[in-house]
C-alpha cells in the first residue's frame, strides 16, 4: 500500500463494514474501501461534474465514454459486458454535480474485468478519435435523403424529451433551478432537450478532458475481497500513468434569496385533461447545505415527518381543505439541502389559500408541540431503512450515500454511520428541538420559493410543431452542398452503427468461461414447519435483527368482477379509521412498532401448467422479534376492525392512488406496455391488469370520476368482501431473519390464526378468451412505449433454458442496435417468461412505425443467425444472472414462498441452467419462423405522444386517451 496513504479507518456497524478512506500519492484520487464479508464485490469511480449549462454535456460524456476505450476497442464495450458478464450490478449516473460509474459482481474474475472496462473507459475513453459516438449517443441532425424532413436524434436527446414529458419532473426542475438561479444546480445536467443541440463535439470533449481526472475522482470499492491487491491493480494499470493535476471542478452556489420568490410555470396537457383540474402549488426551502450532517438527517425527517407519513400534519390540513388531490414532497441530491412540498391535481389561483394553511399549520406544531407519537412512529421508521441498508443493490446505495459528504470534502465515513444523530435527536425531542427546527428551517426562513404550474393545452405538440418548422426553415437555408454534407454523415452514422465490430476488436473484450460458471443455483435454506396445522415457512438470513413476515391468505374465491374492488380495497386498509383508532393513530401504532404492514393481492402461477394459479392476499410486516406481537395485534385491528363507509376518507385516498398510478405510467412506461399488452393473450395478464394494471387504473379513474353515484354500491361491494378475506384455508405464514428468532416466536402465531375460521372456500373460475385490441393510448408526452409479443406456447414452444440465451441475444444486439443506437430510443428489449409469454418493448422511442419493423423482422434474425463460438459463450454467460440473481435476505423469503406455492424447485432452475448451457446455434435458428408467426398474429400496442401513435393510426384498432 505504499502508493496510498491511509487517511481515515474506522468500522462502522451501520454498514458492518471496516471502512477505510485514502488518498493516492502521485494523483491524489480519493479512494473509500468497505471490507466486510459480502461475497458481491462492489467497484465504482465517479468525477465531481459540475455543469455548466443545461446542454446536457455531463449526461452525453456519461453515455460516451462507455462506446469504447484504449485496451477495449469495440464500439460499444458497455453492451458488450451487459450480454456477456456475471455483473450483478453495471451502469452509469449522471447527478446534478457529479457522475459515476459504479459495478459489481459475485465472481472475483468477473469483478476484475468489469473494473478494468470501467477504468480504461472514463480515463483513456475513443471519443477523442470517433466523433460518431458522441452523433449516436448525444445529438446529431438525421437526413438520409434530400426529400427527408430534418430531424434532431440521438439518445439521451430523446431520454431528454421523455423526462420533460412528464410534469411532476417539469415541476421539481422548476423548483431546483429557482432555488438555485446562477448557479450549478440552475441548469439540467442531464440536458434541456431545447439546447443539447447547442453542444458542439469539441465543447464536449473538452468536458472530459478538464474533469475526468484522477485528481478530480472517488474511487469506491467494497465486499468480501483483497483491498490491497484491488488498489494495487487500481495503482499500477491506471493512477499510475498520471500526475497530479489541480482540477477546478469547484462547484459554484448563488447567494441566498432574500426574500421568497413567486414562479409561474406551464406543462402540457391534452383537451381531455384539461378539463380537470390537474395544476400544482409547491413551496420550497433550502434548509442548510450536506456539509451538516444533523440538517441532512432533519432534512430528510420533516419531509416524512411533515407530508409523506400518512399522519403528516400538513399532508392531513392540504387534504381536508380540499385543496388537492396529492400532496407530496421532494428532497435534493446536491450539496444545498432543498425540501419541497407539492400539491398535484389542484387550483393554481388557490395559491394564497395553501400558503396560509401551510404558514398556519407550522406555527400551530411549534406552539402547540408535534405528536409525539408520530415523532416516535417517525424515527423508528429511519431505523428500519438504515438497517435494511439498501436491500439487493446495498454495495451500491453505500457507494452514493458516501459521496453525500465525500463530494463536499468531508469525510466519507460521515454520511455512512446515523446511530449517533438519530440517538442526538431522540435525546432531544422534549427539548422541543424539531419544533425550534421547524420554526428556524421553515417558519423563519425567506430562502424559498412558492410556485404554480398551470397545463397549457397542447404544448408539447405546439412545441414539436415549431421545431419542425424551425427545422424545416433551417434545411431550407442551408446550401446544397451543407445538406449533402449532413446527408453523407446520417449514412456514415448509419453505416458505423450496422458494422459489425472486428474480430480483433471483439478479443479485447475480457471475458469468463463456460468452466468458470458454477453449474448449481442457490438453493435458498428454507425449513418447513406448522402450527396448528397451518405451514409455516422459515428462510434463516441474516437480516440485521429484522423479522420479515408474510401471511398468506388464500383468496381465490374472489369473483372476476370483484377483483378491482378487492385490489383497491387492500389498498385502503391500513389507512383508513379503525374501531379504536383514527387513521393517524393506526398509521402511527404501525410505524412504533414496525417498518410496515402491506396488503397485496398476489398471483402465483403453477410452475409445471400456467392454466393453474392462486391468488393470494399477502400480509406484509417487517418487525423485530420482540416486537412481532405488537404488530400482528395491529393487523388484527385492521383485519376485524376497519371502517369501510369512511366515505371522505376514501375519497381522499382514491385521488391520491390514482396520482400514484399517473406517476409511474411515464417512469416506467415499458412495464406498464408490456402489462397492456399481455393481457390480449394472457388469463394471467388480464388478471394482473385487473389487480394493478390499465384495467385497474381504469376502475379507478371511473370511481373518482363518478364518486357520488357509485360510492353505496362500491361501499356494499367492498364491505362484502372485506367481511371474506381472513380465512384459515390455504393459509400460509412465512418468516424470514434468524433461525432462533423465527422459532421463538411461533406462539404469536398461533394466537394470529386461532382467530380465523375454516370457510371451506370455493375456487371461482374465470372466464377468458384472447382479444387483440391494438390499441394506441396516448398521453402528453414526446415520445412512445411499444410493445408486440404473443404466447410462444400456443405455437408449440415449451419453454427451455436457451430462450434466455436468446432474449439476451436479441436484448444486446439486435434491439438494441436497430431501436437503441440506430433509432435512438433511450431502450429496447423483449422478455421470454418460463410460462411462454413473449413481448418486446421500446422505451422512450422516437419511433413507432420503425420500431414495430424491427420487431416483425425478428424471426428473419433468429432464423438467420450466424455467430461464433465465443460470441455465442458470451451471450450464454451473460444470461446465468437470469437463473440465480442477486437477492436480499427479504427477497430470498419471497422467492422461497413463491417457489413453494407454485411447485418451482432448485432442480427445475438447475435444468433451465443446463438448457441454457447446452446452447447451440441450429436449434436458436429453429425459433426463427415461430417469432415469425407469433409477429403475423400482429397483437400490438403503444402508449405515449398523441402525434407519433396518429401518425400511424393504421397500426392500430383503437385510439384513445390516457388521462
């Protein structure tokens, strides 16, 4: 370690970890190691970017540097690792100030690889010597033809339009960049699609240079692994080759606001929705900067505390006004501490309505005090999230969170260990010590900016329309020779993107081998019991001293018409008034005694006939042992006890799950595709979109829109079920933590299910017949979500173990060069489940008529695939994770419960595994004419901007409005 000098050491068992910080000698690098005994080992390094305008530079080097390196010369080293590693984590994130490229893996020689692609990439990156990765991934003009129209293209262009689709992220950038006017954070760093055609490749490359540094870099590292061999490998093929630099990436802060500032912004909406009222109000404060430790920690606690807790005092007075259908907040990932609230679905004019109610709310908390029950149920909530550490992807959630300190010059360990703020505030809390906070950080301080979002009709496609003109205007001026000069480099483009990379560029890329796969899959400890003749499955992990709990009550008596009732039912219990508690109370009983109780309707699909499932209501609670009794007398307050005519306050949570649902259309909008989708041709699909997709929402947006009229039957239909939920039949309780804990407390239990009668309950049949509705929903956005599938089983094809190899085929080549690099959507990709069902999807697509092309001409790809042995083992490799991903101790529990419910064994996967191992060429070409077939049957659909789906109508069956 002579290289290194060793700055900080100290173990820290919010992370169990021995946490050392360093500084690299000849660069000065910063490096943070977590050594512990966590076999998925953990890399990152990240640079402190600081943007200097919104032209997205920061998110296009991000993307850039990935499209091939020095030692890694193919065009897309990112994408090749993707199809051909054991990572279990591998990508990069473009943040207001910094950016960085974290990976991790299970496999000691897979890490090694990873790391070095990584290091080779951001430090020794071909953008200097191939301009066409900075025209693919950030922006470039498109014209293949004199006749074409002109067009912008490029990745994180379109990512970019599809982020500013979305009003909820219009409004929190508003806020951001108010707050922070003439300063870092006062531009996008990941681009305002307006001016990354602003970004000139030399601008851009001249962005590298300056910040991608090792005197301006963080290098993490972390797991179950030699720290001083990692460094030494780190050091001498890398930090070595550089001297140490003084790098201004200084990040520069404005003044504070004096006094508060009133913003006015607009977001587009369709004429369907603009007859609602689908405004927002927000207020937002800079409370402190991430230099405070205590003000991170109080940051993030008013924003529970305040509006997200269900008994949050000023989410409860914006809901009882009437004010707004959704009241949430927003936190920043940047050195000054931003906390706002937003009021969705309201009245803009009613500005000086929620402000008084805010100011007044305030004041009553400081002088009348906070409940302190709620402060309690508060604080123990934080516990469980820091103990919990960050589930799956925990190495890096640590990485992130360090860099919460670590990218401001303070110590790194800071922002990792929370025992002794929390143990500070507790101390402190009848010292009324939030309430002064509350008073100095909100009441008092004038740095803050109220502001109102107002829909304007049609803006995005009025906005589309004038950049075509502009476009058009700019095509018209130009010379004959500028445009042949733009045509010949969007066919040069073109032509890089459809080469195939060479073989000697192919062997640069490190790789495993077939020998270096372990042929078994975890076979996760799983101990079967009973009590009182009911199974009781025990999965023995360690969990921090967490008791994961899920009972599982047979539900498959439901009716088919009942299941959206059923749905939002399990969504309101829980949150509404029980017997002998108020909401607030029951939510705040919940939280002192446990990190939560869910109700979630749940189907299990048979693993040997998908025509055989059970839909099952899981209870959820995480606990500790010692609190276990407490929180199953919760759930049996609100099993026998809740109050299901609490009409208001249905209402108010009715609003409040359907802006829930709006939100995660556009985020995830492939997902919520592929759910439409295979409903068409799948009882399953349908079923789930009963539960929880379109069909779901749809029974939602009808209920809140005629509440009056449908209340009473709702209410009748609701209280009925509600009645038959609890049954002893089928039952199934299964706990995950440690062994010891998990038998002592089998008495609770037992007292749980001596409760419950036997009904002796009647599967209800369901009823389904395949409707290919191709069906174009369209909402305010700039771009689209497509899908195209079928189930491959009613062509005759069982699933096996090489469908994955060829989802990841297709995944990483085909689709991803076709709708990806070529057509510059920011995703594409196509799942093959174990039951058969198959569908595609692209994610914020430009395209709809071109993508649905590329998807049709699949099963001419398949058939007429020819790849090399090495390419073929790489594919194969990079589709192990498929059969044995990395999980957290809670997900082991789930996974352990699935199996048993639906008969999946070890053995089942290990074949898969071996299917999947066995791959060969012919019989992936065999699959050619099926995908063919299952393309014909043409079963479509798309979601996203109105004027891309009408643009090509003919696609589709129907065309219709997603409010």
């Amino acid at each position: 370690m002579k290289n290194y000098k060793l700055i900080e050491e100290k173990y820290i068992d919010e992370v169990a970890s021995n946490c050392k910080v360093y500084s690299h000698i000849k660069t000065s690098a910063k490096v943070l190691t977590l050594e512990n005994n966590d076999e998925n080992k953990a890399f990152g390094i990240g640079f402190r970017t600081p943007p200097e305008k919104g032209n997205g530079v920061c998110h296009i080097v991000e993307h850039c540097v990935l499209s091939g390196s020095r030692k890694y010369k193919t065009k897309e080293p990112f994408m090749d690792l993707i199809k051909s590693s054991l990572q279990t984590f591998l990508n990069a994130m473009t943040f207001p100030d910094k950016t960085i490229y974290p990976i991790s893996s299970r496999n000691e020689k897979d890490f090694y690889n990873l790391m070095d692609v990584y290091l080779d990439a951001v430090l020794y990156p071909s953008i200097y010597e191939e301009e066409k990765i900075f025209l693919q991934e950030g922006w470039h003009y498109d014209l293949k033809n004199e006749d074409d129209e002109l067009k912008y293209n490029g990745v994180v262009y379109n990512e970019m339009k599809g982020v500013y689709s979305s009003s909820e992220n219009i409004v929190s950038d508003a806020m951001i960049f108010n707050l922070h006017e003439n300063s870092s954070y006062g531009v996008d760093s990941g681009g305002d699609p307006k001016l990354i055609p602003s970004l000139s490749y030399e601008e851009f490359k001249n962005y590298h240079k300056t910040y991608y540094h090792p005197s301006n870099s963080y290098i993490y590292l972390y797991g179950n692994q030699n720290m001083e061999e990692a460094l030494d490998f780190i050091d001498k093929n890398y930090l070595a080759d550089f001297d140490r630099q003084e790098i201004n990436s200084k990040i520069i802060l404005n003044d504070e606001i004096k006094e508060t500032k009133n913003v006015e912004i607009t977001f587009s909406a369709s004429k369907e929705e603009m007859k609602e009222k689908i405004d927002y109000l927000s207020k937002g404060w800079t409370i402190g900067y991430a230099d405070s430790k205590m003000d991170v920690f109080m940051r993030d606690l008013l924003a529970e505390l305040l509006i997200d807790a269900q008994a949050g005092p000023l989410k409860k007075a914006i809901l009882e006004s009437g004010l707004a259908e959704d009241v949430y907040s927003e936190t920043s990932s940047s050195l000054p501490l931003d906390l706002s609230i937003v009021l969705k679905n309201t009245d803009a004019d009613k500005k000086d309505e929620f402000l008084k109610i805010l100011d007044k709310t305030l004041r009553d908390l400081v002088k009348n005090g906070i409940d302190r029950d709620l402060l309690e149920a508060t604080l123990n909530k934080f516990e469980f999230i820091f103990r919990e550490g960050g589930g799956t992807q925990k190495a890096i959630i640590y990485y992130i969170r360090a860099l919460n300190s670590w990218l401001y010059d303070e110590s790194p360990l800071d922002a990792l260990y929370y025992n002794d703020v929390l143990s500070e505030v507790k101390e402190k809390i009848d010292d009324n010590f939030v309430e002064n906070y509350i008073k100095e950080k909100l009441i008092d301080n004038n740095y803050s900016v109220n502001l109102s979002a107002r829909p304007l009709l049609d803006k995005n496609e009025k906005e589309e329309k004038e950049l075509r003109e502009e476009l058009r205007a700019l095509k018209e001026k130009m010379s004959h020779e500028e445009r042949e000069e733009i045509i010949k480099k969007s066919l040069e483009l073109e032509k890089y993107q459809t080469q195939e990379d060479s073989l000697e560029a192919k062997k640069t890329i490190p790789s495993l081998e077939l020998s270096d796969i372990e042929k078994k899959v975890t076979d996760y400890e799983l101990e079967k019991d009973k009590i009182r003749g009911v199974i009781y499955l025990k999965s023995n992990q360690e969990t921090n001293g967490i008791v994961y709990t899920t009972i599982s009550h047979d539900i498959s008596f439901i009716e088919k018409d009942e299941i959206e009732t059923m749905s939002l039912l399990l969504s309101l219990i829980g949150l509404l008034d029980t017997k002998n508690y108020s909401y607030e109370e029951l939510n705040n009983e919940i939280y002192k005694a446990t990190g939560g109780i869910t109700f979630n309707p749940t189907l299990y699909v048979d693993s040997k006939d998908k025509e055989k499932y059970s839909l099952r209501m899981n209870v959820k609670m995480k606990s500790t042992a010692e609190n276990l009794k407490r929180g199953l007398e919760i759930v049996d307050e609100i099993m026998y006890n809740s109050l299901i005519d609490s009409k208001k306050r249905v209402k108010e949570l009715l609003n409040i799950l359907k802006s829930r649902v709006e939100s995660t259309m556009l985020q995830n909008g492939h997902q919520f595709i592929i759910s439409i989708l295979k409903s068409y041709y799948s009882k399953v699909a349908e079923l789930q979109s009963q539960l929880g997709g379109l069909d779901y929402y749809e029974f939602m947006i009808d209920l809140v829109e005629n509440f009056e009229d449908k209340w009473e039957d709702f209410e009748k239909a609701a209280e009925k079920i509600y009645e038959k939920l609890f049954v002893r039949d089928n039952l199934i309780i299964s706990t995950t933590g440690n062994i010891s804990d998990l038998n002592n407390i089998k008495d609770e239990f037992e007292n749980y299910i001596e409760k419950l009668e036997v009904k002796n309950i009647k599967r209800s049949a369901y009823e389904f017949s395949s409707d290919n509705k191709n069906e174009g929903l369209y909402t305010t956005s700039n771009v689209v979500y497509v899908s195209k599938g079928y189930d491959l089983e009613k062509l005759g094809i069982k699933y096996t173990g090489d469908l994955t190899v060829l989802a990841n085929i297709l995944n990483s080549s085909y689709l991803h060069n076709e709708i990806r690099a070529k057509g510059g959507a920011y995703g594409a990709g196509i799942t093959i489940g174990r039951n058969g069902d198959m569908a595609t999807y692209s994610y914020r697509d430009p395209n709809l008529k071109n993508t649905v092309d590329v998807y049709d001409n699949i099963g001419n790809f398949v058939e007429n695939l020819k790849i090399s042995d090495k390419d073929l083992k790489d594919f194969i490799i990079g589709s192990m994770n498929a059969f044995d991903p990395l999980l957290s101790p809670e997900q082991i529990g789930d996974i352990n419960l699935s199996r048993f419910i639906t008969g999946l064994t070890a053995e089942d996967i290990e074949k898969s595994k071996k299917e999947a191992l066995e791959t060969n060429v012919e019989k992936l070409n065999s699959y050619g004419k099926v995908f063919d077939e299952a393309m014909k049957k043409n079963y479509l659909a798309a979601f996203g901007s109105e004027s891309i789906i009408r643009e090509d109508a003919s696609l589709f069956k129907e065309i219709k409005s997603i409010k």
